[in-house]
C-alpha cells in the first residue's frame, strides 16, 4: 500500500523545517534516520516516487523485495528506454534495484579523495553502514550456488583463482567471493528498511512522497527554501540527495552550474560553477555470452530459484597495476539457463561523462552522457578484461556448460557496452561541494550522495554511498 498525502498536504502542515533532505534514495534514507535520531531537530524527507510504507506493514511490491534479479520497475521515464538509467524512482532509492552487493572500495580510492575523506577518515562510517543496511550479511555456500557459479568456481580453480574468505580484503587481489549481499532472510534489505523504518515513528520526521522537487530557493547567497510541485518548503539546512543524476540537475535548475548553460534555459544564476554535472563517473561493462547446453539447463531446472548472481570475481588484467586489481566479473545466467554471461566490469575508467539540462522543467529528464571510451585506455581494460573472462571459459567445467558466442572482442565491446549503474562524481568535491560537502558559493546548501565522489572507486558504490551519508549525518 503506497503512504499517500492529499495534494493540498502542504497547505495545511508545517512547512519549515530544520532539515529538508531532497531525494530518499539510499543517501536520503541514511540522513533522514540519522538525523531525525536528535528529537530537538525537525526534518522532512522528500522522495519523487512512491513510499509504500514499513517492510513490517507488508505493502512493498514483491518484485523490489526479491533479490535475485534486478527491477525494471519505478524509472522516472519509462518511455524512454527499456532500462533507462533514470531509475529508483522509489523509496529506498538504488537499493531497492541493485544487486545487493556490499563491497569496498581499495584504501587507495578513498586516499586520493584528500583530506578529510581518506580511507582512516572514512572507514568508521563505511563501517556503520555496513552494520546497519546488513545485521547480517547474506554469504552464500558453496552448496546454494546456481550449476553456472559452480562452474565459475571450478574453472577458477583450475586457473589459480581462488574462493576467497573476505571479498573484501584489500591484500586479495583476486579471486572469487560469494558476498557479502545486504539480503536478510530473503528480502533485499533496501536503505528505507535499515534506516527509515526505526524513525517513522518519531514526531520530529517528515517523509513527503510523491513531491518533486523543482529548485531550490537561494536568497542572499543562502538556500533559503525549496520549490516542489506541491509548494514551498523552507529550512534552516538544505541538503541534497538525489544522486549522481538527479543532484546535479536540481543544482542546475536552483541556477547553479554552468552560467551559459542557464541562461541559454533562461535560468537565473545563483553561483556560477562549470563543473556541476560534469565529470560523471560510471563502471562501464561488456559481456562474454555464452549459448546454455544441455547440461546447464538440465542443471538450472533442478536447481532451486537461480539469483541473479552469487557473487563476484576480482581480477587482475595484463595491464594491471601493482598491488590492486582493476576489474570485477559478474556470474549471470538466466532463470532457465539457456544464457550465460560473464559481465566484465572495467572497475578505474578514465573517461568522464556529464549531466546537463534539456529545460528547466523538473519534469523534462536531463541530457545524460556517460562518455564511455573517450578514452581509448578504457577499451583496452575491458579487452583485457574479456581475455580474462576467455581464460576463465576454456577449463572443462564451464566448457561443458555453455558455448561461447563468437564475435570479435573488439565488436563485442561496441555491442554490448552498458553502465553497471554507478554513476558519481557530477558534484565532486573540491570542483563543487567543499570538503564538508557545503555547495561552493552558497550558505547552509550541502550535497551527499555519490554525486561528490571525485573519483570512482573499485567497487559497486552502494556501500560507499552510505558512508558518505553518514559520515554527513554525524557532521551536521
């Protein structure tokens, strides 16, 4: 059942608050919870999509609590695409689509943050996280393994890749890991459950769903309200949590961002700031197919319900440096298994993309580029990256289980390019936020989410999302 306000909600409630959080995505949900943990401070949530309420209440749609396959549910435009990467439209934000996965980042992605956000300034929040989206970390055994992880991990073996205890030990450079993945007792376990759920009692919190967000109200060089399509909200504190899309883009339309830009939209401009929506960050990836034989769908159909992946591998390509690895192969098959695939995720790209404006309507999707392979380095990773994945296909244990769909390697990094849905860096801080995550040019106005990491770590970026929200959420 969807948590629903009458439209005229506003007119007739508290419009000011000490806090207004934009966006109840995974960053929202950790500030929102944190935050409202002070009862002598007022904060209102604001989410775009649907709140369907507390897990415990039973009204959530059963596709965003099944973890074994990813949504296509709750985009902001379905029109537009199939698999838009405008999604999450929902309570809950990314964590009620991803694939659960809990993993870290090298101590030497967050160290070239600088001051502030090393990895022994981090790690604390990185670690409550942890502790609060999964009590309970869901590690599969070897026996709940679907026929073509078991086929991974046995090919593995034969080429010197190990099981490893700790996905994330940053001294295993490669290897196999079956988790950690924030499922509890078969649900995935979204950041509104972990966090938004022990505060919905609390007299001092707000959560307004279905309420976009159009701008926000600078005055004197101070955030001094919120304009949504439901009415003006004012604060004290703004901070804004839409994510690597949705923040720069209520940045640009508050008249914050590239000056040319906003006044070719008629925008006024606030702060003018080039760097707002640039340098987008994203994970790109390829797949290596493979055609189910017999023995992999004979396998599938005595299987029990096959998830949509148990697990990852890190792994080293030719060009890789010293110390680290550089990119993650994801087990995917499909539920009957007559498709395989090994997704090769390119884990430290250097090309960058941008979110701009296409109007200063909030309900008109913004111009999305993710500049894939500007940089011709980013496709030799992920051919390397494919010879890898080739290395791991040719043992006997996943030879017998599918056959690998020719193509040549460089076509099949045209063809079959996608995101991984990471994006970040569109408000990175330095270029846009300050270390505090204080917008540049403008009091009490802060953003926090993966929109201001400046560079991409070696990891899905769930996790490191919500450090970043609670490492915020203890400084405010």
């Amino acid at each position: 059942m969807v948590v629903a306000y009458p439209t005229d909600w506003l007119a007739t409630h508290v419009r000011h608050y000490d806090v207004l959080v934009l966006g109840g995505g995974s960053a929202g949900c950790v500030l929102a919870g944190r935050l409202s943990e002070d009862e002598s401070r007022s904060v209102c949530l604001v989410e775009a999509g649907p709140d369907y309420g507390a897990y415990a209440d039973g009204g959530w749609p059963q596709e965003l609590l099944e973890p074994g396959g990813i949504p296509e549910t709750h985009e902001w435009n379905p029109e537009e695409s199939w698999f838009t990467p405008l999604r999450a439209k929902v309570m809950g934000g990314c964590s009620a689509h991803n694939a659960c996965l809990l993993v870290w980042g090298t101590p030497e992605d967050y160290d070239a943050w600088g001051s502030g956000w090393t990895s022994p300034e981090l790690e604390p929040h990185l670690r409550r996280a942890e502790r609060t989206i999964a009590p309970r970390p869901r590690v599969y055994d070897a026996d709940e393994l679907s026929p073509w992880f078991e086929g991974v991990v046995a090919a593995g073996a034969e080429v010197g890749l190990p099981v490893l205890e700790d996905f994330n030990d940053p001294d295993a450079l490669e290897g196999i890991g079956f988790g950690p993945f924030n499922i509890q007792d078969g649900v995935r376990w979204n950041a509104s459950f972990a966090y938004v759920d022990p505060a919905r009692t609390r007299p001092n919190l707000t959560v307004l769903p279905e309420t976009l967000v159009e701008r926000v109200v600078v005055e004197d060089g101070r955030a001094r309200a919120v304009a949504t399509d439901r009415g003006e909200l004012t604060a004290d504190t703004i901070v804004v949590a839409a994510g690597a899309y949705g923040s720069p883009a209520i940045l640009l339309r508050s008249g914050i961002g590239p000056e040319d830009d906003l006044r070719r939209l008629g925008i006024d401009v606030v702060e003018a700031n080039g760097a707002v929506g640039a340098n987008l960050l994203d994970h790109p990836s390829v797949k290596l197919s493979f055609d189910g034989t017999e023995a992999l769908r004979d396998a599938t159909a005595r299987a029990a319900p096959v998830p949509f992946t148990n697990g990852a591998v890190k792994a080293r390509t030719d060009g890789c440096a010293d110390g680290t690895w550089d990119v993650h192969l994801l087990p995917v098959v499909s539920r009957t298994g007559e498709r395989a695939h090994l997704t090769v995720v390119a884990l430290q790209p250097r090309s960058q993309g941008s979110v701009r404006l296409a109007s200063a309507d909030a309900t008109v999707s913004p111009k999305i580029d993710h500049g894939f392979l500007a940089e011709p380095e980013d496709t030799e990773l992920l051919l390397g990256g494919l010879a890898f994945a080739h290395r791991l296909a040719a043992p006997e244990p996943l030879r017998r289980l599918g056959r690998v769909a020719e193509m040549d390697d460089r076509e099949r990094v045209r063809s079959t390019l996608a995101a991984i849905f990471h994006p970040c860096g569109t408000c990175a801080i330095g270029a846009v936020v300050d270390r505090d995550l204080r917008v540049h040019g403008v009091e009490n106005l802060y953003v926090g989410d993966a929109s201001v990491m400046p560079s991409i770590p070696r990891a899905n970026t769930h996790l490191t999302v919500l450090g970043i929200a609670e490492k915020l959420a203890a400084a405010l």
